[in-house]
C-alpha cells in the first residue's frame, strides 16, 4: 500500500534568497522593418506524422550552383576532379553546368560528353538555363552526344521579383514560363532526336511565391511538356531564400504535392538554401510532407550563405540506419578534394567530416566516451566480434568515426577543460597503461597545472613527457640497485642496493611479500611509508613483456603524511613493484 508523503506542520522550506527571472533589455535594432512569413495556413499537414525511411534522389550541383558562388571559381582541371570525385560517391545526377554562361561553362559540358570515360552509363547530367531563347537553343547544343541528359529551365515566379527585377505580370510570367518549356522542346527535337532528355522546371524563389499561384505556373507548363509514364517532369521547389522556420516550407511542400496535376508524373524536388540556418532540417521536413528529390553541395557551397549540405543530409540518414546511397565512408579524402577544388577550408565544427566532430575536450563529455568505448569493447567480445560490427551506441558520438574512415586518436584530447577521463583514455589507448581511478584524478591535477600554464593543448606525446616526468623518471632522493628477495620464518625477506642522496647503502627488510618486505626496509633510511592500494598489469604480450605497477602511498609521519601515487615499469613485476613505491617515496 503506498501513501503520499505529508510533511509534519512544523516542517518548512530552508531559508535562501530567491533568483528572479532575468528581464532581456530591447536590442534597440530597428526589428520592425521585417515582416514575418507566414505563406499559407494547413491545419491538416500530415507530414509531422511521417518518417524518412529511405534516401531521396539525389542531386548535385557543386559544379553550378557550388562553383559559381566561388571567391575563384574553378578551373576546368578541379572541376573535372570534383565530378570524378561526385561519380566515385555514386551520385546518379549532377548538374555539370551553365553552358550558355561563358565559352568555359560550355568548354567544360563538351569535355565531359566528349571523353567517353567520364560520364558513367547510369549517371545523368544536368544543364541549366533561363527561360530564353538564344539561351536555350545553345544550352540544348552543348548536350550533343550525350547519352543521357536533363535540361532545367527556371523564371522568377514570385511578386517581388516579377514587380521590381522582372516588371511582369502574373500572366505575363505563365507566358513565359510556357514559352520556354516549347523552346525547350523545339531545341531538344532539333538537337537531341536520339537521345533521352528530361525535363526540369523551377518557379525560381517558390518560397516567396503564393503556393498556389505556382501551382498553377507549374500546371501551365506541364501543359506543354504533357508529362506521362513515359515522360516525366520534374518540378523544382527552391527556397532561393531561406523566408521562415522550416515547417512553413514543409506546409508549402505538402500542399504543393496535394494539388498539383499529374502528381504520378511528377518528381518534386528541392533546392534549400541556407539564410536562416536551417536548410538541412527544410530538406528533411519537405522529404516527409512529399519531395522525393533534394539538390544541395557537398559542405553546402553555393550563394550567399549556400546551398543545404549533401554531406550532412546523406551522413543523417546513416545515423539513422538509412542507406544514404551514397559512399561516404572515406570522410577525409572527400573533404580534402572539395576544399581542393573549391579553395575554401571545411570547418574545424563542421558536422560528420570537420577535424573537431568526434573530439571531446570536456572532461564530463570524455569519461562519458571512455566508458561507452570500453561498453562496447565488452559487447563485442560478448558477441564474439569486432566492435566495429556490433549495434554503435555511444555518448556523444552519433556514428562510429571508423565509419567513415576516422580512427579513434582523436577522439579524446586534452586541455585545461579537460577532466581525468581523457587522460586515463589517451594513457590506455596511445600507452596501454591503464591508471587506477583515484591516480587517474591525482594525475589529472598535474596535466590541468601544466595546461593552464601552457594554455594549450595537451597532446598525446606531451601528456606522455609529463607522465614519465612526474612519476617514471624520479630518481632523487631515492635510486634502486640490485636488490634480492628470499624466505625466511614463513616471510619474504629482501635486500637492496639504495643510492640515498648520492650516497649507497644497503637495507634489509621482511614482510609478508617483496613489498612489504621492501617498505619495511626502507624504514631503515628514515623513510616512513605505508601502502594503502597497489594494482599491476601488463603493457605488452611475449617473452620481452613489460609490467606496470602502481602503488598508493601514505607518506611521512603526523602533520608531514602525504598520499600520492607511484608507478613503475620494468619487465620484472617486482622490480616495477618497487620502482613504484620508489616513485612515491620520491614524490614526497
């Protein structure tokens, strides 16, 4: 039976002075210029209920949208190497170009369908134009000989920039956008008999166009291309500027998708750009209210704030146990290529490739890792496997780094932020010394001092300089020579060879073990020691192995007593034992 407690009457709360919520001070920044987007109202979205259960087509357009928006774009030779590098990922569309732009847009389209090495059967390319028709005619002209091609035409659709860049009105806008499907077609039949061509169409900058004013622009141009089974089109939806939260284009997606005709023959595709920081979640909700094709840039290149990161999408549904459909398990490499290519630097925080995304420098966010990676090391061997192949789940690391071709070394670093879990990870991962717990936190302290001197990082050979200093490589006051262990009475006995000072002598000592028996001898030279935890284990396998040894110490008498730690390696364990009670004694 279970009662609810009831505090006696005279019971109270304690006494402490109450925190009022903090009051925010006017930014005085002139706010009210801005209006707040709010396109359309769907009180029966269904797309929060859906889930993403496979990878979208996908498509690229680094070698456009991506390369256009270069401080120096490419050069012919880094283009042709980031195509390369999109074909060995497995994208199967990528937007190659804007041939009519300039002699070396359209250089580079005819190198590409010119070598019959470059182009993968399955892989089809993609041209953009504007709705013109001198532009059309020669954007189709630069697809001669390709075997597989689509051919994307876009005009501004929404108010703003049909009133004050274009001066049209929204007939005149339909007119066009009809128009220059028939160019299309006309130039495709001209140029391309032969060859299969698809159709892509952009009511350019859709999130600020009344949804269903596209809807019917869109109508309008499927009207003439009349798409069938045979005949598909694909209708893209940018969010050329990024307007509101995500949701707000998910709404504009799903009831796009509910009204447009032809919806069997449509592919609906997006392309996010990144104003407000959100296009990878924009990407993501669309998908769920409907989109099945998504165009981005590897890192998100592309105008202003660029295009939704490919690299983040695809790396999402992999965390999730999605197959991306794309190869990203050479992390590195990608990311090397592109900043190649395209001369600017990945961050450091970028998410799944930066150098920084699977380094902890915390030191509660670093014995978290140590213990899941030590979990799933014991999972494995349970299973009779690699931890690489078993279920991943570890804090703070949503992917497994060797997934995508990064090792464990970076995984934990050390700073002045840095807690006794990082250390005792580096020093069993890099040293294989495996510190006990209460010398993990002394030790922790020695490495905070120095960092916080430093203020710098502490690496792996740095945090081994200042271990070995600290506790290996004493040897004043205190240095062992040859030492003998024997029985006698039922106890050990030993005798050893001690430097004290720079001066030698000879103590004798017994114990229940060699080193009882040497902490007893030590009494001898006026050394006060008692042993409070001892610990030891291998470092290596083989007949060269080595031991370590840690001891725990209290050190002096009365008000002088320390407590600290020894630690000794040697490939005899009870001359590491002693080593260690030595590395102790000396500390004090």
């Amino acid at each position: 039976m279970s009662t609810t407690f009831q505090p006696p009457k005279s019971f109270a709360a304690p006494h402490v002075c109450g925190l009022s919520q903090p009051v925010a001070t006017p930014s005085g920044m002139n706010y009210e210029r801005y209006q707040p987007f709010h396109p359309m109202s769907l009180p029966d979205r269904t797309w929060p209920d859906q889930r993403i259960t496979k990878a979208p087509r996908w498509l690229s357009t680094d070698l456009r949208d991506g390369n256009q928006a270069l401080i120096d774009p490419m050069t012919p030779a880094r283009k042709r190497k980031m195509f390369d590098l999109l074909v060995k990922m497995g994208y199967k569309e990528i937007e190659i170009g804007f041939p009519s732009a300039s002699q070396t847009e359209w250089d580079f389209v005819r190198s590409l369908i010119e070598d019959p090495e470059a182009i993968p059967d399955d892989v089809v390319i993609s041209v953009l134009t504007q709705a013109r028709e001198d532009l059309i005619d020669r954007t189709v002209q630069s697809l001669v000989g390709a075997k597989r091609a689509t051919v994307h035409m876009y005009n501004a659709t929404a108010e703003l920039f049909r009133r004050v860049v274009f001066h049209t009105t929204q007939q005149g806008t339909i007119d066009l956008a009809q128009q220059g499907t028939r160019w299309v077609i006309d130039a495709i039949e001209k140029y391309l008999p032969d060859t299969p061509v698809g159709y892509e169409y952009s009511p350019e900058i859709f999130t600020q166009t009344p949804t269903d004013y596209a809807i019917e622009v869109c109508d309008r141009v499927m009207d003439v291309w009349q798409p069938d089974d045979e005949r598909e089109i694909i209708l893209n939806l940018p969010a050329t500027v990024e307007m509101s939260t995500p949701n707000t284009y998910a709404d504009q997606i799903e009831y796009f998708s509910r009204n447009i005709s032809h919806r069997d023959n449509v592919c609906i595709s997006m392309h996010c750009h990144n104003d407000r920081g959100c296009a990878v979640a924009a990407s993501e909700l669309g998908q769920m209210a409907g989109a099945q094709r998504v165009e981005g840039c590897l890192f998100g290149h592309g105008e202003r704030t660029g295009n939704v990161d490919l690299v983040t999408l695809g790396m999402n549904l992999f965390s999730q146990g999605i197959d991306p459909m794309i190869d990203f398990s050479d992390m590195d490499t990608i990311r090397r290529t592109v900043e190649y290519c395209t001369g600017m630097p990945v961050p450091a925080r970028s998410p799944y490739a930066g150098d920084l995304v699977y380094t902890a420098f915390s030191g509660s966010h670093q014995d978290a890792i140590k213990k899941g990676l030590e979990d799933l090391e014991t999972r494995a061997r349970a299973e009779g496997t690699s931890i690489h192949k078993i279920r991943w789940e570890a804090p703070y690391l949503p992917v497994d780094p060797q997934d995508v071709g990064r090792t464990y070394e970076a995984v934990i670093r050390v700073n002045s932020q840095s807690g006794k879990g990082g250390m005792a990870y580096l020093m069993k991962a890099d040293h294989h010394l495996e510190l006990p717990r209460r010398l993990q936190m002394e030790f922790s302290g020695v490495v905070q001092a120095r960092a916080d001197d430093s203020g710098h990082e502490v690496t792996s050979p740095v945090l081994w300089d200042i271990f070995d200093s600290e506790y290996l490589s004493r040897d004043t006051p205190f240095k062992l020579g040859e030492f003998i262990v024997g029985a006698a009475h039922g106890q050990t006995q030993i005798t050893a060879d001690l430097d004290v000072r720079g001066k030698q002598t000879t103590v004798t000592g017994e114990g229940n073990g060699p080193l009882s028996a040497f902490i007893d001898a030590l009494g001898q030279v006026g050394a006060h020691v008692r042993v409070l935890d001892y610990t030891e284990h291998a470092l290596t396998s083989g007949g060269d192995a080595y031991a370590a040894a840690y001891v725990e110490c209290e050190v002096g008498e009365g008000d002088d007593t320390q407590v600290l730690w020894g630690v000794g390696i040697d490939p005899d364990i009870t001359t590491a034992t002693l080593k260690a009670a030595l590395s102790a004694l000396d500390r004090a």
